[in-house]
C-alpha cells in the first residue's frame, strides 16, 4: 500500500512537471484564432504550419548555437577537469586563494561579466565572432573545477604513486587513469555545461556575430516578428519547443548518469 502511494505520488509529479509541455505542444498545431478561442481546448484541426515557419526561422540559429555548443562544452569540460586534478592533488604557493576565488566566481551572475569583458574586447580590438564567443564560455566555466575536485578527492593517492613509478607523466596520468574513472563527474559537467550554454541568452546577444545569433537570441525576437502586430501564439510555442529540444533530449539520453554523477562527486570533501 505504502509502495502504491509512491508511485501515485510520483506519477501526480511527472503529470504536473510535464503539463506545460502538453499544453505547448497542443497549442503548437492550432491556428491563431484557435488558441485565443481556447488554450486549454483541443485542436480542431491539427496543423504543422507553425513548425514548418518556426523551423525556416530558426534553423539558422539552430545550426549557430550547435557549432556554439559543442567546442565549448568539450573544452571547459576538459579544461576543468585538469584544473580540479591540479587543485586536488598537487600542492602550490596561493592554491587556497585560487580556490577561494574560483568559488566566489561561481555564484556571480553573469550579468557582472558583460562589461568588463565588452571593454576588454574593445581594447584588443576584438570582433563579435562565433571563436570568440567560445572562448568566453570556456572562460566563464572555469568554477567548474571544483566538481572534479571534489570527484577525484576519493582518488587513492596510491594509485597515481603507481602511475607515477611506471614512468607516467601528469597527460598520461591525467588520460589513462584520472579521465577513464572519472566518467560520472565528466557526464553532470557535460549535460550541465551543454544546458547553460544552449540556454544563454545574453552573451550571445551580446557577443555573437550578426549572422550567426545563438537559438536564444533569435527566438527572443521571434515574438516581434508578425505581420499583424498580434502574438503568434503557435509560432512562438512551436519555436520554444524546437529550441528547448536539444537538452530535452540530452537529459532523457544521459539523465541516470546525471544523478549518478552527483551522487557519486559532488558530495565528497
């Protein structure tokens, strides 16, 4: 009985996360005129018009926030792993300040990067570019070394000794033992990393080249462009599921290595 009402208890919990969803992608395949009649009703007549119209409009940004994504995400995921290995097990004058300062950065908002790093793209004479874009993102994801940190404290000290006197350097040691056991950790850095950045929206308006503004940027100006001055509403829905696809699908695929990850990382030390 007890197990019953967990599960009922948790099937009320998936119902409710996953009603706006529903009633997105009903409203999605209504008309205009439809969706203001009744946002709760049922589609009269089905349509894929406003996906079609909101995939030719966004697939450009689509593509820009995919090459944006991916380089990025690999980057600052092994960039911050070979700073929490260095953090975690090798001693160095001012590591404790370094940490200190990695945690403090952290918790600040993004907001309070966007000026510094405008005037010192101005001073270097730097162009809004997709590169650019990139390395501010691997840049902005350096904290992230403190979920490996955290991971490879449970890392027998041993086991890298061992390494070490088989004649293995800090790359081999980092590639052939530290990486392959630290799968979980790199997993929650990968899917939190992806979900950040594809999500981002002022960097990339800021920052992002003209003709190759993130899927966020563009699906902001969306909502601007009709014809009549009226919202569409199917349009807008259509292109906000089409845009949240990608780390849909990501969670769904890698979600139980997620919390495994977490489980496993980001409760030690």
């Amino acid at each position: 009985m007890k197990r019953a009402g967990l599960y009922l208890l948790a099937a009320l919990a998936v119902l409710l996360i996953a009603l706006p969803l529903l009633l997105m992608l009903l409203n999605s395949v209504k008309s205009s005129a439809e969706v203001q009649g009744g946002f709760l009703a049922w589609p009269r007549e089905p349509s894929l018009a406003a996906w079609r119209q909101a995939w030719s409009q966004l697939s450009g940004s689509f593509t820009a926030s995919l090459m944006l994504a991916v380089p990025a995400v690999l980057l600052s995921a092994l960039l911050a792993a070979v700073n929490g290995f260095v953090l975690c097990k090798y001693r160095f004058r001012g590591e404790r300040w370094v940490g200190l300062a990695l945690v403090l950065a952290f918790f600040l908002p993004i907001k309070v990067y966007l000026l510094p790093l405008a005037i010192t793209m101005a001073r270097l004479g730097l162009e809004r570019s997709l590169p650019l874009l990139i390395a501010i993102h691997v840049i902005y994801s350096l904290p992230l070394a403190l979920f490996f940190r955290n991971h490879f404290l449970a890392f027998p000290d041993e086991l890298l000794q061992a390494a070490r006197l088989d004649g293995a350097g800090f790359w081999r040691l980092l590639w052939r033992v530290v990486l392959p056991l630290s799968k979980p950790i790199f997993v929650v850095v990968l899917i939190l990393q992806f979900t950040t950045i594809w999500n981002e929206y002022l960097f990339g308006l800021v920052f992002g080249p003209d003709g190759a503004r993130p899927i966020t940027a563009a699906l902001a100006q969306l909502s601007a462009q009709t014809e009549t001055g009226a919202r569409a509403y199917p349009l807008e829905m259509a292109a906000a599921l089409l845009a949240a696809a990608p780390t849909l699908v990501v969670y769904l695929l890698a979600g139980r290595h997620f919390t495994r990850g977490l489980v496993a990382g980001a409760v030690k030390g």
